[in-house]
C-alpha cells in the first residue's frame, strides 16, 4: 500500500475526543477517495456522521441499509464510518471481508445498556419468550438473540412473531414502547436501557418547539424520550395527526421528500439534518436540540478517516463462534422490511 504524499497526513494528533489535525479540504476528499480505490474498499457512512464524513463516503444511510450494503459489497474492504456495533454488524455479515472502523473507541451507550450476562439471566426468567434485539447491541448480545431489527423495521419483526409468543424486546426502552404501541402486543417485555443523546431530547422542548412553529411537521426518531410526548401532543390536538411521524433516519429521508410541509422540526441526532437538506432543500430544518450531538459517531473525524485509511486501522474482529451464532439474528433483520433511502 502506498502511503500518501499529501502534506495534511503528517498533521494526525491522537487526542482524548479522537484523531484530530486534518481538516476536511477537496485535497483530502480526493486523498480519501484514491486510497479507498486503491484499497478495493467501499466507504460507508451512516446519518449521524459528520457532513464531510457523508460527502466523502460510497453511500450514506440507516443501519438497516447499511447492513444490507455491508452485506452485499463487492469490494474486499469496508470501511465503516459509524459506531462500533455497526462495524461488528458489517463483519458479522460479511466475514471474509475485511471491515475497518476509522476510531475502534466508537462506541454507543445504548449497546453498553445490556450484556450478554444480563440477557441470560432475563431469558431465564421467560425461557418459552423469543429475544428481539435492537442492532445496537453487542456482537455476543446478537448472538443469544432469535432477530435483531433496526429502528426501520422493528414493528415489522415483532408483527412477524406468532402473537402467543412472549417477546423479550432490547435494549431501548422508547423504541420498545413504540413497538408495542403500533403492533398493540401485551406480551411484550422491554428492557429499560437508552441512548444518552436520543433519551435527552425531551418532550417539554418538543412541545415548546412544536407550539411555536404550528405549521411544522415533526420528525421524531423512535429512540427520542419524546416520541410519547409527540403522539400526546397528536392526540391532545395540539398539532394534527397527521403532521406527527415516528421514523427512523432512513425514513426521514422519504418523509422529506414527499412532505408538503415548509418546515419540520427534527428530533434525533443532529448529523440528520445533512441528509435531510441535500434531500429536500426547500425545506427549512429544524433540530428540536440542537445540543443532541453522538460524542461517538463524531470519533469519526478527516483524520481518523484518512489514518483508516494510510494504514488500515482499525480492523474490526468479531470470534468465528460469536460471529456463527449472531449471524442468522443478523441475516433475519436484513430480510424483514424497508430501511428508507439515505443516499
Ligand atoms: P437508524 O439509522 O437505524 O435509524 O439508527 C439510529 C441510531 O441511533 C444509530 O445509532
Ligand atoms: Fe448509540 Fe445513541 Fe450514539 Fe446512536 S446516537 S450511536 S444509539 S449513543
């Protein structure tokens, strides 16, 4: 592998937010680019990342698509841009494949909210139950899991499941109780664990931001601590049924595209709002908390990206016996439903 003779490479500072020293310049857009086709490798980034880190990347989406992608990728290498279950995800799927996440320190506080200990014990305690699991979950999580799902298809996998079974749904409790509003299913148990970004956009700055702008249509990623308060304010009156829609990232994309809306409050991770302009640039975005960054998906920075990338680190290894019992939970996930465009 040839090592670039960029100037901007020498500048990479390992730091305590990540690799930092590089700023994304058409330079290192076009260094990017010629060392991913050098390395056969398809660059993948999700929602969340960083403009530059979307601008750059093969294809942008939601879990579910990118996990499809990962899956069905021609080239030898991936490089993931997202967090660390994702990349494990991509591995799962595809093991002769070689899968790089730019920062290995990527992680997610929702797949810390539950371990492979902690899901022994609750099945345990329901053992005829079926284990559903959010794909922001550990590799050795997935493996003692029946399906995984995405936010896009998680109603879709438990409506799949025989109504008589119990269901064990994890980690995150707001994607959970959504799941069990839509299908209407009583014997469901949800696991009471949450993303620290999604859980702190809460409903009294939605119903603030949703006062003030009647007209808006609002956004609302089933992760929110707010997605109740959106269908409390639907129900309430307080703003039409119609103008209130539970998406996934993915899904916010379409809903972008076909909304007649002229503005729409968005309630998720902030790196959306990049998608959601280059799809629909009439529309004036708004995030609902404009603080409600992911310190983990920003890991992934130019220069992490461009270190990835120059010595092909970090390589992402999941053990054969994890990656075997995980994989058919994975492979079930990719086949039920539809993620949304992303790119
Ligand atoms: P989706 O892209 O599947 O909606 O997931 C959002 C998320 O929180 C990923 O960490
Ligand atoms: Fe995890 Fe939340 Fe970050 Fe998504 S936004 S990666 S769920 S911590």
């Amino acid at each position: 592998m040839t090592t670039t003779e960029w100037a901007g490479a020498a500048a990479i500072v390992d730091g305590p937010g990540g690799y930092t020293g590089v700023e994304a310049t058409p330079e290192w857009a076009d260094e990017v680019r010629r060392l991913a086709r050098a390395r056969n490798a398809t660059v993948l980034a999700h929602n969340y990342q960083l403009p530059a880190i979307q601008d750059v990347a093969d294809h942008v989406g939601d879990s579910l698509a990118l996990s499809r992608i990962a899956a069905e990728a021609e080239e030898g290498t991936i490089i993931f841009c997202g967090v660390h279950f994702m990349a494990e995800t991509a591995k799962i799927l595809s093991p002769d494949k070689t899968v790089l996440i730019p920062d290995e320190r990527a992680g997610c506080s929702l797949a810390d909210s539950i371990d492979a200990d902690q899901l022994r014990e609750w099945k345990a305690e329901h053992p005829d139950a079926l284990v559903v699991s959010y794909v922001n979950t550990t590799a050795e999580v997935k493996g003692l899991t029946d399906i995984c799902c995405t936010s896009s298809n998680a109603v879709d996998v438990v409506a799949s499941i025989d109504p008589d079974r119990e269901v064990l749904f994890l980690p995150d409790q707001f994607l959970g109780a959504h799941v069990k509003r839509v299908t209407g299913r009583e014997n469901i148990h949800i696991w009471a664990g949450e993303c620290h970004v999604h859980a702190g956009i809460n409903g009294d700055e939605l119903t603030a931001k949703a006062k003030a702008h009647p007209d808006a249509d609002l956004f609302v990623h089933p992760e929110c601590g707010c997605a109740t308060s959106a269908l409390y304010l639907a129900g309430e009156g307080f703003v039409p049924d119609d103008k209130v829609k539970i998406l996934s990232t993915g899904g916010m994309i379409d809903a972008a595209r076909a909304t007649g809306a002229k503005q729409v409050l968005v309630a998720t991770e902030i790196g959306m709002l990049h998608q959601l302009r280059k799809a629909a640039p009439g529309i004036d975005f708004q995030a609902v908390n404009d603080r409600a960054s992911c310190p983990y998906m920003k890991m992934i920075t130019p220069a992490a990206l461009l270190r990835c990338l120059q010595e092909g680190k970090d390589e992402v290894h999941v053990a054969p016996d994890v990656a075997e019992r995980a994989r058919l939970s994975v492979q079930r996930m990719i086949s039920i439903g539809n993620p949304g465009s992303g790119e």
